[in-house]
C-alpha cells in the first residue's frame, strides 16, 4: 500500500492543494458582491433606451457610479473582504477620503492611514 492510502480524511484535507476551490469561493463572493451592489445602487439603463437618453448629459451616471462603488465598498468590508478593489475604484472616479471614512464608519484620517499606501500602489502603476 503507498502512503496515500494509508491516509486519513482528515490528513487528506489537511494536505490536498485547495488553490482552485479558494479561487471559485472568491470568484462566487465578487459575483454576488457585484449583484448586491447593484440592487442597492441600481443597474443603468441600457444604452439607446429613453432612460439612457434621458440620463445623457447629466450627472446621473457617475452618480449611480459613486453609489454602486460605496455600496460596493460597504459590502465588502461587512464580509470580511479586502476592500482594495472597491477602494481603487472609488479614489479612481475621486472619492474623497472623507466619504470612504463615511462609508466605513471611520474618521477621515484612519481611512487615509489604513488603506491610502495600498490604493497608491495599484493607482500610480
């Protein structure tokens, strides 16, 4: 018999590579992330629908745009997350610090100190 099968369940579990079942877990939680953000920001209209030409030349787009990535951001940090997309985007469309506190119950300040180095470093790539 090879060692293999001498093996446990439990040391099975404690051994087997779980990099591909780690990669769908985060693959499902962005998804449904996403899906959540949308039923509390709103989804667009599609484009070349009155409600998409009617939204044309105001600011209603990056408003909706805003909401989705604080939602989003909200969403994330409740989960247990890591913030780090939602926040690029969210300094990306120029988010203040002040409202990324708001949003995580925080002071300005402790948003800036926790996360501003991360974000700088995918932003100034």
């Amino acid at each position: 018999m090879s060692a293999s099968e001498h093996r446990t369940p439990v040391d099975h579990a404690l051994v087997v590579d779980v990099t591909d079942a780690a990669r769908a877990v985060t693959a499902a939680a962005v998804a449904e992330l996403d899906r959540r953000a949308d039923a509390v920001a709103g989804v667009p209209p599609l484009p070349g629908t009155p409600e998409w030409e009617a939204e044309q030349g105001t600011d209603g787009p990056a408003r909706r745009e805003t909401a989705w990535q604080l939602a989003a951001f909200r969403i994330a940090l409740a989960a247990g997350l890591d913030p780090l997309p939602q926040l690029v985007g969210l300094r990306g469309i120029g988010v203040s610090w002040e409202t990324v506190g708001r949003a995580a119950g925080i002071t300005r300040q402790s948003a800036h100190e926790r996360w501003s180095a991360r974000v700088a470093a995918v932003l100034d790539r």
